[in-house]
DNA sequence: AATCGCCTTCAAACCGCTTTGGATGGCGCA
DNA sequence: TGCGCCATCCAAAGCGGTTTGAAGGCGATT
C-alpha cells in the first residue's frame, strides 16, 4: 500500500493525501479525516525511503564507534548513553546509526556519512584534548554535539559535558574535611579529556590545603577492574601508603575494593574510597544505601540530553552552538570515613 | 556532485556512468576506467537515499532494544555484541540501525521497520521461552536472526548460539571431578532461555552423579553485582554450605567474590568458583593468567557471525534457516581447587 | 552489398514521496 | 451582475539514483 494507490482508492490525487496527512492546512477538514481513517484502515505507512529522497533529509542521526585494532576498548558507558540517546530519537522518529569503524577510519568514516548523506547530524563521543573530529565536523558541515568537551579546541562548538572537574574537587574537598592528606587518585587515561578534568580539579582542592600532590599516588589507565586493582596494589605497597582513593569508575572501584580486601583493609573503615558512578543501569551502585561514595551523573540522561540538542540543533541550524554543563551529585555511602592516623 | 553532473562532466549518459561505476559488463572498459578516475577526482559518493529508493533494498540491518520502564535493564554484553556485528555491516557497506524502545511497543517497531522499509532484517536479542517475536517476523516477512534459540518454538527459523547447557554440564563435572558435591548455581533470569539451559546442564552433570540438585542452591536473578552478592551471601549462610559456585557472568562474578571474602573464605582454596565469561572487551577475565575459572565464549565474535547469518539470509532468501552453535572454552583460572572435605 | 550480431551507449521510465504552481468553484462584497 | 479572494484540490516536476528497451556503429559472414 502506497500513496498513489491510497490516493486512488480515496478518489484524491496524491497531492491532496500527503498534505492530509502531514498536516498542511490547505486541505478541508473533513476530507482530512476521511484521509486519515482510510490510512489507518488500510495499514498505510509512509516508505521512509521515498521521504528521505525527496526531501533531502535523513531523519536519522549518527554515532561513529572506532573500534581499536589493538587494545578493542568497547566503552562500557557506551550502552547506556546509547540508551538515552535512542529514547530521544524513537520519540522524534528518527532513526540512530552505528558506524563501527577501525579507528584509523574514523575521517573517513564521517565524511562518508556526510557525503552519501545518510545522517542529518552525528553525536562526538570520548573527545581528546585538541580532538581533530570538531574541525572535521565544523569543515564538512555536518550538525554535531559533543558529549564532553575538547581543551584546546577554539572553535565554537555545541557540547554536554558533566562539570567533572568540580565534582572531583568536592570529592577531594569532602575527603580532605574528614582528615585524609594521603589521597590516591585512580583516573582514566589522561589524553581522554574528562580524564585531564577530573584531575584538574583534585588537584586544586588539594593545593588548596596546602598539599603537593603526589605523583605516586597519582595513575592513570584504562579503566577496566584489572587496571583498578593493579595501580591500587601498587599504591597500597608504598612506605606511606594512601588513606584515601578516588576512583574514575564503578568497574575500576571494584577492582580498587579488591586490592583492598587483599591487603585486608576495610573499606569505610581502614580505608576511604570515591568513585565516580556513571550510574550504569547494569552497574548499581548498591540498592537502598550506596555501596561507594561517589559523584553520581546519569550517562543516559546524558544521552538523551545531548540528542536532545542535536535535534535542535538540526531543526534549527544557526551558528549559535549550544552549550550545556551538568553537575554530578555527591552521594554519600558506606566506603568512606574519617581518616584514622589524625 | 551527483551522477547526472558527473556524467555530463564526462560526455556520457548518467545510463553508462552508474554502470561503470557498479561494475556491469556491458561497458567498455576503457570508459570505464575513465569513470572511476573521474568518481575519484571529483570525490563522488552516490547518494544512499536515492539508491535505497531505486532498488527498493534499505542497506540496513536493525536491533530492536526494548528498555523496560520498570527494571532499565540494557544488558551489559549488548555493546560487544553490536561492536561485533558493526565490524560486519561495515564491512559490507551496510547501515546498522538501533531502536530503542519501550519494552511494550516491541511489536510495534518491528512492523513499523518493515512497513516504513528502513530495514532488510533485523537481530532478535535475549530471546525468551516460546519468544512471540519469532511469530510476528515470520508473519510480516522480515528476514532476522535470533542471537539464542527459543525453546518451545515450533517454526523454523535462523539462530546462533552458544551451547550454554554443554558448557555448564561441562564446568559441573570439572566441580565434581574436584569432588565437590554442594555445587551452588547462580544463574540469570530464567525466562531468558539461555539461563534455562544452562541450569539445564547444570541439573544433568549433577544427577549423572547422582546428586539429586538442591533448590536451597539455585537461584534465578538479573546479572548484576548486587544480585550477585546477594545470593552467595544467603546460600553462604546456609548450614550446609557450598564448595563452589557456578555463577553466570563475570560481573555477578564480582558480586559473589564480594560475599565470599566477607565470610572470610579465599577464592580457590576455600571455596571454587566457575563464571561464565562473556569475553567483554572491558571486562576481560585477567591478563594472563585467568582470575576465574570460566567457560568463555566472545560475544563480540558472536555478533559478528550473526551478522553475517543475516547479511547471506538477505542475499540469498529461501525457505532454509541457517543455524549455527557455538562451542564454549573451559578455561581454568585461579578461582577453582579441590574440595576441602573430602 | 546486404545481413547479422556484438559491443557500447543512451533515452526514458521508474522507485514513492514532497512541493511548486496553477486550476476550479463558491462566496462575499461593491 | 461582476469581480476578487479564499478554500480546496490537482498535475507535474522534482529528489538522485537504477534498469529496461532500443539504437548506433562496426567487423564478420554470406
């Protein structure tokens, strides 16, 4: 069933029946109705093929996923952002494209996308300090949001980003005021720019105090649980060991609470821990009460927020980017508590 | 730059270029040579709207997310799995399209996928007893592989699998070969049929022995870490209580570490632990040598495989499903030793 | 020299929708 | 009565490719 033979069927041209059904206000009422029944009666679907073709746009939105030829990093917060993302354009009837691509085909893969035309915008996920994608972006002219932001970069450009370095300075600030001097940070990759945030502002709520920070007590690695536990158990071995972590995420927590249990610390008790919960659907932190302290952000809320923007962004293009800052909350758990050795 | 300038540019019929271009015979190969050149130079990439409306074929592959309003589950093996089965559209010039929704409008997007034709098959994920999705495909026409199987359906239809009943009958014997006798099965929800399989061969090793499974020892729940914990936590507490665990995902795996150390026992030498390890590029069971005894099977190669399933089903459509299991590796690690009481 | 057939190439129809630019008829108003 | 203006509807031209059916050119065959 198409338009031509729904047309028929209803003695109308085609004309009259896509405009009914569109809602263009040059078409009697009560003809519309009949329009409309008659499209409901007979199951009639619009081919999403002929309506992108004529008019030249995609409804559909890109999100580009370089997968690594060597380490195969797939990220775990990668999901539940797609989740919000897609909750978003479901509601939009848009339609959401993964492109999963080799890392060194990354360009390529973007300027594909734009070319053969078959997304009206892309999301940016992980962007680097200086992240080439944004100029790429900017000089194909495809509609993009960043989720997350890029140092360095000084174009303009639309993004959402969690206030990362604030909340990791709360959290710094928080253990600071229970007592703890010796404070480890377990972060991500630092070529990754929450990364660099996050570290920046442990950093100043330390130097605040008056506290150097310490190089020892500072790694930073994927954030997998085994990366979590190894630079823990290093730290643990030090003369002066740590009284306190904070830790990128819930998976490095876990192996941060491993090496604990090893050295047989008790968390909350012997020893401090924060994460940073990205609030993962399959990652809870604890049920009623929080198994970690933690600054908490939603990735999905993040999701749907940011596709949010670039449906805005595409409905109305304009030179104006948008910008928005989240804040993560501060939640208190179980695995923190005053440091010991005052 | 589309085909009719491309063409004129090169003084031929737009017939000839798009010819030329897909590698028809009837073109002389000289001129031939001289589209592609031109194709080149001038950076031209056909317009994908317009070839999916031409051939009618949408060069597209859909998944069907549906997020649950009440629990927000999206299952933490999803991104490997499409990570896997991305690697092949791309590969194959097609597009990957995720719909995420509400787990009440399933049906609704399947029929819509068709009928809107954005799709030429689709990936049917977690597929439950007597799944209705395999029904409604095969009802509305639409080519699809399932990622599992169905028990309970009578239809034929397309699968890949893993063999999760060998492979827990499998790491139940290993437990008994160790003498262990109070095998405890943590397993996921058992309206998903691959958790029923899997007590399946659980059940089976156990009375091969003559071990009559003990309920007080299985239980059925989301694969979280929380779950995780709280069942080794409940089983632990039992006057009798388990000498291994067999424990359905690594991340449940933590929740079940977590309980054991709590209880003071040392993974491997107190007790035995065997999970299930979904290979997951951000979870990975160790570096060398393996944390957890495992039964391992990459659900990344999975999605790949499946994907191609798909791809030839498209291609080459007929009556005859394909179908396809998979072998898990038991894979010894350090969480597993002899029983104790013997 | 006429015919045949092959190799190349092309014009035009088509895919199913949107959208532009009329056309038609009824109505109010002078 | 005549005119202009809406309200309503339609024919046809795109959108940018693919594909069908036909035609031109040329060497080989008879």
């Amino acid at each position: 069933m198409n338009l031509k033979e729904l047309a028929s069927r209803l003695g109308l041209s085609p004309t009259t029946v896509s405009r009914a059904l569109n809602g263009y206000p040059e078409v009697n009422e009560a003809t519309r109705e009949r329009v409309m029944a008659a499209a409901k009666r007979h199951n009639y679907h619009p081919n999403t093929r002929a309506i992108r073709l004529a008019t030249g746009r995609a409804m559909a939105v890109g999100h580009v996923i370089p997968v690594a030829t060597r380490h195969e990093i797939v990220n775990p917060v990668f999901a539940d952002f797609i989740a919000g993302a897609g909750e978003t354009y479901s509601r939009n009837d848009y339609d959401m494209l993964l492109s999963v691509v080799p890392d060194d085909q990354e360009e390529a893969a973007y300027r594909s996308l734009k070319s053969k035309g078959n997304v009206d915008g892309v999301i940016v996920h992980a962007p680097k300090m200086n992240d080439p994608r944004i100029a790429l972006l900017h000089d194909i002219g495809l509609p993009f949001v960043v989720h997350g932001r890029a140092t360095g970069t000084t174009l303009p450009y639309s993004w959402l980003d969690v206030n990362n370095r604030r909340a990791f300075q709360r959290a710094a600030e928080f253990l600071l005021d229970l007592g703890h001097t010796r404070i480890a940070l377990v972060n991500g990759l630092e070529f990754m720019d929450f990364a660099i945030r996050r570290r920046t502002g442990y950093e100043g709520a330390l130097s605040a105090r008056g506290i150097a920070p310490d190089p020892a007590l500072m790694s930073s690695d994927e954030m997998t649980e085994i990366a979590g536990h190894r630079a823990a158990r290093r730290m643990l071995a030090l003369p002066l060991r740590p009284t306190a972590f904070m830790v990128a995420s819930m998976i490095s927590g876990m192996g941060v609470r491993r090496a604990l249990e090893e050295a047989g610390l008790q968390m909350g008790r012997d020893i401090s821990v924060i994460i940073h919960d990205d609030d993962l659907s399959y990652m809870k932190n604890g049920e009623d009460v929080p198994i970690f302290t933690a600054t908490r952000s939603s990735v999905r809320d993040a999701g749907r927020l940011a596709a949010e923007m670039l449906l805005d962004l595409i409905a109305n293009p304009g030179p104006v980017p948008q910008q928005r800052l989240l804040e993560a909350e501060l939640i208190i758990g179980q695995s923190t508590g005053p440091c010991l050795r005052l």
